[in-house]
C-alpha cells in the first residue's frame, strides 16, 4: 500500500542501500539519523544516483514526494525506471524489473539474471527487444499498462523554461508562523474528583510563560521555552511541559519544578518525594500522554468553567490559566470549552481584571490565543465581541496583558481573511505597532507576528501599517539578539513589502536592506535565514533601486551558498531571492 510504502522508504536509507547494490558507492554516504534534513538528504542522493544511472528527469522524482508523500505513484516510477536501466549496468548480475529500456540493454547479464528478471516482470525477452531495436517508439509501455511519453529534450526544456517564468511572475512570498500557545507550569498534580486541589497547585508568580510578565526575559542563547499540560486517565491529570522547537545550536534552559512554599527543613524530604513522583510518572508516561490529546476526563472541564465564574478573582484567573493549557494542542479541547461557553467569562475578565491578580488579562488572553487556533471556532470567537476587548487590552499598560492579547489577535488572523480586516477595522495596527518598541522581547515579537499575518492577501492593511511608521522599527528589530525578534521581524517586512511599491521604498529609505544582508549573512539559523529570504525576494521583485542596492551589498553570493541548503523552506526562499537578483 502507498502509505505503509512511503512509511518504509521515508528515511532513504533503503533506497540508497538498493542503489548502492546496483552500482556499489553510487551513494557514498547515508545517514542514519532519524532527524527530517538527513533523511531528504538520503533521499536526494538516491534521486541523484539513479539520474547518474540515466534514469530520465521526467521519471525521477523530488525528495518532497516521499518524504511528505506528495507523489508515491512518481516514486513507483522512477523504482520501475531504475529496474529497466538495471539491463544496461556493466557488472550487475541481479534481478531487473520489465523489460529492458529503448535504448538498448548491455550484454554482462547471465543467464540466471534474465531468468530471475522474467519471472519478477513477465516482459519481451532481450532477443525479441533487440529484434525490434530498428523501430521508433514514441511511448515506453511499462508492466500495468502504464505510459509515460518521451518528451523531446528540446521541447522539455522550453517547457520547463515557460513555467519557471510563470512562476516567477506569479510568486507572492508570504512567511506564514504559527502564534507561540501560551501554556503555565510545569508539573502539576490534578485530582479529577476535587478541582479545587488542582487549582491549590498553581503558583501565582509562574502562571502564564510571558517572556517578561513577572521573570525576566530568556536570552537569545537559552531559547524560548514553552509549556504543555498533559491531562491523563485514572483520576489523576499531569501538566507536562515540552520544549517548543527551536535551533539544534542552542541550549534548553534547565526545566525548573513549579512548587508551594514550604518550611526550610520539609524542602529536602519534598525534593524526594518530587523525584520518587517523577519517576513513577516517567514511567507511565506513554499511557498518560496518549491520554492528553484527547478529551480530558469527565468534570475537568465542567469544573473549570464554574469556577470561570466564581466570584473569587484568583479562582477565576487560574481556572483561565488551566483551559489555557488543556486548549494548548488539541482541536478537539478547544472546541469544548468554546462550545461549552467558556467565552463570555474570558471576555468579561478581559473587561474588568482585578488589580489584586495581576495575571488575570494575560491567563484570559493567552486562553483565547489557544482556542483560535481552531479553524472553527476563529468566526465564533470574532463575532462574540472578544476581539474588541483585546484591542482594549492593547491599549492598557499591562505590558504582559498586551503582548499575550497581540498573540491572540495574530491566532484569530491566521488563515482568515475576514478577520484580518476586522482586526484593522477595530483600531488594533496603531497600537500593534506601539507594541514593536516595548522593552519586552515577547511583547515585539507578538506584534510583529500579528503584523505579518494582518498584512498577507490585504494591501489596505500594508498601507496602514506603513503609515503609520511600522517600517522603521521593524528593522530596528531585526538587529535584536533575540532569536524570534529577529525572525518574526523579517517575516513582517517579507510580508509588509510583497507586491506594494511604497513599503519597498521606504524600507529601502529607512535602511532595511544593508542590515537584512548583514543577518543572511552572520545568522546560521534557518529559522532566521528563510524569512529573511524572503524579505530579500520581495523587496527586490519590480524594483530595479532595490535589486541594485541588494546586488551591491553582496547578497548574491551569499543567496548562492544558502540555496544548497536541504531545509526545504530555506532552499525555496533563497532560490527565489536569487531569481530576482539575477534573472528578476
């Protein structure tokens, strides 16, 4: 079956073994790490293998229809193409698949070989093959009943030529990133029978992860860490945090134990007691985290939406805080609490926050930054007024409320145009952009990360954000040591500036391009690199005084180098920048 297929060859290391078996060290080297960019490179070796075999383009494949398995019937045919040039390979004796290609076979085949070749493909024998050699064909039959034409390489050349053009005409680079979920501590014991003990378990000062509401900010060289609850069966709910993905070259800030104040002399025999828990969780582990992702158990969510209302300010915004985190990475979650009306007591603790629980605006913002990442419940929760209510939040001068409610406002944005015009419409881009020049490295990136979303598919909204001076400290930003600043700014500008005369001209007046070429050229994170590609692509695309300027600073050479990369978005948004450059 296609899938089980596309399972076992995904890593490549297969079909680099088989090709080495027909031509040994045709691949010199195959990787067996199980990270993505090794196992495309296994696979692109064997593409590149098998071309060198003279399997024909036009039957080989990319390595993006195995590895996401875009094309498995392509990668059936190029196996069946290398099957056919087996008959031509000097000093092969193994199995060949159909019969032998047009062209003509090689003569090094025992008899043993051709027998074990009819038996696995029934096909014309090598006799009856060379027999026929005097005629033109133009189809290849392949077993099945399969036909691939032969196009003439001239014709497949302008053809290729043709397209490449059309999609150089065409192309919008927009860098679309997902808004980083807001999620509280780390372990937490939950007892599914009493909520009110799981609440008790909550530590005011590390509620929410808001980069700098309440802890200072983590440097660029610790990373950015998110946390994930993780709700299991058998009365018993474990809130586990998860590294968020960042670059393999930095380094995890140590995880740190959400503990109560304790007396001094419990706090040794306490630590125990935490590693004995630890461990007996370690090693259930697999059972309770299937049990996460999907619907918590009966009464979690029923107990915490009562408690939503409580009249008790800490109950309420710690019940936020807990939907926050059960909401944090299933679907399914999000759709609960929404349809379960969680809503208007998370907009209502938007409007009146109690300045006794200062956490209270950020629990319920992050809240809603989770649910709206459900494609369905993004309309839902535009229309029921929390929209508004979060531009409110904006304005206040709760910094950390702000930057976790710009968060939301980036969710509800994501793939939804309608509400991309709403957010414009209720005021938020001037305050957004007031956000770019907080202190507070989350807080910018938030902003820059709603920014770019607003700005995709909306030339109003690019015009909005120019105007009202977002340009200029966005690439104020991009000299930041923060690793998310850096990138959500450069996707701001990518996006800002694709297809808008304006923008393109006065970032180039406001000096974007010079320091966008000192990042593509010190950075060596691709998570960096690729925005910043794309920024380069747009800027450059219809603008000859860009493209000369970006020509002048040496960004060629350096986009030549990065279009080797095997990251496939780092590949495409180099290769295009270079396009522009050179060809543009």
């Amino acid at each position: 079956e296609p899938a089980s297929m596309q399972e076992a060859l995904k890593s490549g290391t297969i079909l680099c073994e088989l090709v080495n078996r027909v031509s040994p060290r045709s691949v010199k080297k195959i990787n067996s790490s199980e990270m993505p960019f090794a196992q495309r490179e296994n696979i692109q070796s064997f593409c590149d293998a098998v071309g060198a075999l003279g399997v024909k383009d036009i039957n080989n494949f990319a390595a993006d229809d195995l590895y996401e398995a875009k094309n498995m019937k392509q990668v059936m045919i190029c196996i069946l193409a290398l099957g056919k040039k087996c008959w031509a390979i000097d000093g092969y004796s193994g199995p060949c698949l159909g019969p032998p290609d047009a062209e003509g076979g090689g003569s090094g085949h025992t008899r043993a070989a051709l027998a074990a070749a009819s038996v696995n493909s029934p096909g014309p024998s090598r006799s009856a093959k060379e027999a026929d050699s005097g005629k033109k064909y133009k189809w290849n039959v392949k077993a099945g009943g399969s036909y691939v034409p032969q196009v003439p390489s001239v014709a497949k050349k302008e053809a290729q030529q043709r397209d490449a053009e059309q999609h150089r005409v065409t192309r919008k680079w927009e860098v679309k990133f997902a808004p980083q979920l807001a999620t509280a501590t780390r372990k937490v014991t939950v007892t599914s029978s009493d909520i009110q003990n799981f609440m008790d378990q909550f530590s005011d000062e590390s509620q929410l992860r808001t980069a700098m509401g309440g802890a200072s900010a983590p440097s660029h060289e610790e990373g950015l860490d998110s946390n994930i609850a993780t709700i299991a069966k058998k009365e018993k709910v474990v809130a586990q945090r998860s590294a968020a993905p960042k670059p393999a070259a930095l380094e995890h800030e140590p995880p740190q134990q959400a503990e109560e104040e304790r007396p001094e002399e419990d706090e040794e025999e306490q630590e125990e007691e935490d590693d004995e828990e630890e461990e007996e969780e370690d090693e259930e582990g697999g059972e309770n985290n299937a049990a996460y992702r999907g619907v918590p158990p009966a009464g979690v969510v029923e107990g915490l939406m009562m408690m939503l209302t409580s009249p008790d300010a800490t109950e309420k915004a710690k019940a936020a805080a807990a939907l926050c985190n059960i909401c944090s990475e299933t679907d399914s979650n999000r759709e609960l609490v929404v349809h379960a009306g969680g809503l208007p007591s998370l907009i209502d603790m938007l409007k009146h926050p109690s300045p006794e629980v200062p956490f209270m605006q950020s629990a319920a913002a992050a809240c809603i930054c989770n649910l709206a990442a459900n494609i369905n419940s993004k309309e839902i929760i535009a229309t029921s007024g929390a929209l508004e209510v979060l531009v409110q939040v904006l304005r206040s001068d709760n910094q950390a409320a702000a930057a976790q409610a710009a968060g939301a406002l980036w969710s509800l944005c994501v793939d939804n145009d309608m509400n991309k015009q709403r957010v414009a419409d209720a005021g938020a881009i001037p305050h957004l952009i007031a956000l770019l020049h907080a202190p507070d490295t989350f807080a910018q990136s938030q902003s820059a990360g709603a920014l770019s979303e607003c700005s995709i598919r909306n030339d109003n909204n690019k015009r909005l954000i120019s105007e009202h001076g977002a340009i200029l400290p966005l690439v104020k930003m991009l000299r930041s040591q923060d690793l998310s600043v850096q990138r959500l700014s450069s996707c701001a500008l990518c996006n800002v500036c694709a297809n808008h005369e304006a923008n393109k001209r006065q970032a180039r007046e406001v000096g974007a391009l010079p320091v966008l070429v000192h990042l593509l050229s010190t950075s060596q994170v691709p998570e960096v690199l690729s925005p910043v590609a794309g920024a380069i692509c747009n800027l450059s695309m219809k603008c000859a005084e860009n493209k000369a300027e970006f020509i002048r600073l040496g960004a060629t050479d350096i986009l030549r180098h990065l279009v080797t990369s095997p990251i496939p978005s780092l590949h495409g948004n180099a290769l295009a920048a270079l396009e522009q450059l050179e060809l543009g």
